[in-house]
C-alpha cells in the first residue's frame, strides 16, 4: 500500500467539512485560497479544532510579498496564538528577504514563538535562488516539511528540480509537493518522486449563481470549491502507488 499522505487547502467552513468527508490525511486552513492562501480568521480556526485530523493554519497576514516588518511580527504572533488556543496541529510560514532569500532571523522569531506547534514552510522557498541553502536553513529551524512546486508555478512543470530536492533534503525533512497536484496530474509526480505526502486544493470550478455579486465586485465570475468526492478520487490515485 501507499504510504503517502495526501494534504488538502482549505478557506471556508465548508471546504473543511469536505476535506475530512473525503478523507484528508492533514488540513492546511487558509483564507483567501485565490491569492495563494492568508490566515484564516480566529472564527474558523475555532471551528477546525480540535479536528479529527491534523489542521495547519496558513500564518499570512496579508497578499504580495512575503518580506515583513515588526507589524507584520506582531500580526502573526498573534495568529499563531489563535491556532494554539484552538487547539490546531500547526502552523505554515515562510518570510523572505528583498533578494529572495530566506528570512531566517524572521523565521527564527515565528517559529520560536510557535514552540509545540508542527512547522510546514509554505512557498516563499520557491522564490529562492539556493534551494540547498534554503533546506539547511528550513531544517536547522526545525520545520518537519517544506511546501513547494519546485520553484515553478506548478509543481508537475518541475518534476527534475522537485527530484533533485528530495535529494538534497536526504530525509532529513519532508518535501511535499504542492500547485497543481490533482487526478489528472499525479501520475506525472509519482512514482517518480520519493515523497511520502503532497498537497492538493482538491477543488472544482463553480460559477457564480448572482451576476449582481459580480458586477458589483463582491465575487469573482467564478470560484473554486473543495470537493469530497474529488478528495476522495485524489487518494484512492495516490493508494495505488507502491512505495
């Protein structure tokens, strides 16, 4: 049997009831999943714990960049306390440097401040320009995995880069590839990689049903919507590989 973990993003107390429905091995809540995912607000983190499965909160405080501030600090310590008091698995972050680098004095300040939470580092890694660097650093940290599309926009275009960070994470650290992963584009990702989880949004495109939603700029023409049977699809795919 497989050993692979399937991961799914949600943003919406629906899409979290779908997940688990469909059988998700590990949540990362988020909200805002359209612009890459922010933090979910303290309502539906409430409501995600304690889970029946593993919940990551997505710790964003806002869209663009991912190089912060003291007030982006503060913001985010305040979220990862939020995820704690309601009694989550973990948290997701990343920070970046001007020129793309890790953040790393940042990064040590948030994961120090979520000491007894799981760490995933989202995919500000893929903006790197030393993805050996940037393991060394993910793992002197103590992240258990780093979230990446191998640095492209999505990870099945980047299969041999996705080969070669396996390779240099040498099982030190997980590497769980995520941006594109679903039914129709596992087969590109395994067998081949020795990964042992990969993340999926495991969603389906839907129309918006008001058109004054719309035109008046409250909704998108339409939205993507996580879906329990495609939950379902994803890991009965990933069950058939033998690792």
């Amino acid at each position: 049997m497989s050993g692979i973990l399937l991961e799914v993003c949600v943003d919406d107390p629906d899409g979290l009831a779908a997940a688990i429905e469909g059988g998700a091995d590990r949540i990362e809540l988020c909200s805002a999943l359209a612009v890459g995912g922010l933090t979910p607000s303290p309502g539906l983190m409430a409501l995600a714990g304690p889970p029946p499965v593993p919940v990551y909160a997505m710790i964003r405080p806002r869209p663009g960049d991912f190089v912060y501030g003291p007030t982006d600090l503060d913001a985010m310590r305040r979220d990862i306390d939020a995820a704690r008091d309601s009694g989550l698995a973990g948290v997701v972050l990343g920070a970046s440097l001007a020129d793309g680098r890790l953040d790393a004095r940042m990064l040590c300040k948030l994961t120090g401040h979520a000491a007894g939470l799981g760490l995933t580092l989202h995919r500000a890694f893929d903006l790197v320009p030393d993805f050996a660097e940037a393991i060394a650093i993910a793992e002197d940290l103590g992240f258990e995995r780093i979230l990446t599309s191998g640095g492209a926009k999505s990870a099945p275009e980047a299969v041999d880069t996705l080969a070669r960070l396996v390779e240099l994470a040498a099982g030190r650290i997980s590497v769980m590839p995520g941006a594109g992963v679903s039914v129709d584009t596992i087969d590109a990702l395994l067998p081949r990689l020795a990964v042992t989880e990969v993340h999926s949004s495991c969603s389906v495109r839907e129309p918006a049903q008001d058109p004054r939603l719309v035109a008046m700029g409250f909704v998108s023409g339409e939205r993507r919507r996580t879906d329990a049977a495609t939950v379902k699809a994803l890991k009965a795919r990933i069950g058939t590989v033998c690792i």
